[in-house]
C-alpha cells in the first residue's frame, strides 16, 4: 500500500541490507502501543487494487471459514477509509465531555455494524417483554427457572418506563402504550422522549446496537445472580441534603473552580 519492500529473511532481505530505495511513502503514519494505522498518499492505488483483487480470489478458493475470514480483514484493511474527527472546546472539561462522546458513538457504531441495531429509548426490551414471553417460558425445565425467566421479563419493561419518568411522565402508561403500538404498527414503534410523543423510532433515528441492549440484558442478569448468590450489595448511603447545604457545596466548587484547583 506504501510502495515499499517487505523485508523478511525468506525473501533474502535482512534489516542490515536495506537502503533508502526500499521505503515507501504515506500521508500519515499513527503509531500506538498494539496498534498501527498507515494512511496512504494514493500513489500505489494501482497495486492495492490489484492485491484486494488477489485476495477476493484468495477468499472464494479457500477451504476453511478462518482463511475466508482473514482475506475479509486484509481487504477491509486495504479497501477501508480512515476519518479524522477534531474535536475543540473553549475548555478542558468541555473537550474531555466531546471527546467521550465521540468515543462512545464511534463504539456504538462498530456495536452496530456486527449486530445491527434496535429502536432505543427501551422500546425494544418493551416488545420483547410480551412478544417473546411465551416462548421463553416454555424453554424453561423447571420451575426455578421458570421463576427466573419470569423476574427477567417484568424487568424488560424497566428501561422504558425509567425514560418516561425521567421526562415526568408516569412510566407504567407509556410502557403500556408502547406494546400496544408494537401489536399494531410494527416493532419499531415506541415513544421519542425528546418531543414527548410516540413514533416510529427506526425513522427519528433513536436507536440502539443490538449488541449493546444484549450485552445489558447479559450483564444485568450477572449482577441479580451474584445479588443472589452473595446476599449483599455495598453501596453508599444516599445524603439527604438541605437547600442550605446544596447551596454551600455550589459555593465551594465554584471556589475551587475559581482557583484552579
């Protein structure tokens, strides 16, 4: 992709023989820990489609699933763009804030391209509560697991009801809204918290990866297991503060904000 020699001792090449004809040239190099990411300059475009061409051919003779899977990396490797998102801010809070973000949304998207993705705001959780509920119970054997699975579905309606509570509307009415509108218009149908109304939530764009709502459903089901298992949890005493209270620990953070603490 650069232009340059592969030097290997195979080829007869050894570090000690190689010259300054052997180099090649890209616009950018990001070297990290585990990590290199080459940007080209264009000049070998040539070659590079002529190496993805080889290696698609590479992939359909191959014989096992691991060597089709490794032509897909080195192609998507040689194929793929690379984009450079700047982030500014007028401080260093603010910029930590964007940068997060950023980050979080670029992990959301790779979540989405393995698994695809689901309506958000816990519409999906909400549909599955009654649509796959019949279906889970009849995999169950016994009737501790049956106990389980039904402590599991009663909490797929959580999610939804949180967000409707959190925009102070009462979340049991909204959750109940929300399924009746999945029987009749569809699986992506749910309530968009922003305008506070229902919609079709693929089509606004409120949207989750599937793997992140999976992932949630995984990890919470742990956490309730090792709840179990251990009897306790630690946690921390909530404070019940006073106005007067609240108002002495603004006036202190803004002390030490005005002081660069």
């Amino acid at each position: 992709a650069t232009g340059a020699t592969f030097v290997a001792e195979e080829l007869g090449i050894t570090l000690d023989s190689v010259t300054t004809e052997m180099l090649g040239t890209a616009d950018r190099a990001v070297i990290a820990k585990e990590l290199t990411t080459i940007v080209t300059d264009g000049k070998q475009q040539e070659a590079i489609d002529a190496r993805i061409n080889q290696l698609r051919r590479e992939q359909e003779a191959a014989d096992t699933d691991f060597d089709r899977d490794k032509c897909t990396e080195r192609i998507a490797a040689l194929g793929g763009g690379i984009a450079r998102i700047k982030v500014g801010a007028a401080t260093e809070t603010e910029l930590m804030d964007k940068k997060l973000r950023y980050e979080d949304a670029l992990n959301s998207v790779d979540s989405a391209r393995e698994l695809g993705i689901v309506p958000g705001g816990g519409a999906c959780l909400a549909h599955l509560q009654i649509s796959m509920a019949d279906e889970i119970m009849e995999a169950m054997d016994n009737d501790d697991e049956r106990a389980g699975a039904n402590i599991l579905l009663q909490s797929l309606g959580e999610p939804a009801m949180q967000v409707a509570e959190n925009a102070g509307i009462e979340g049991a009415v909204i959750l109940t809204k929300i399924q009746e509108l999945g029987k009749e218009k569809g699986f992506e149908w749910g309530w968009d918290a922003g305008p506070c109304e229902f919609c079709n939530l693929m089509e606004r764009g409120v949207i989750d990866p599937a793997k992140v709502t999976i992932n949630a459903i995984e990890n919470s089901a742990s956490v309730a297991g090792l709840v179990l298992t251990t009897e306790c949890l630690v946690t921390e005493i909530p404070i019940k503060m006073t106005d007067e209270m609240k108002q002495q620990m603004f006036d202190q953070q803004n002390m030490a904000a005005g002081m660069g603490m």
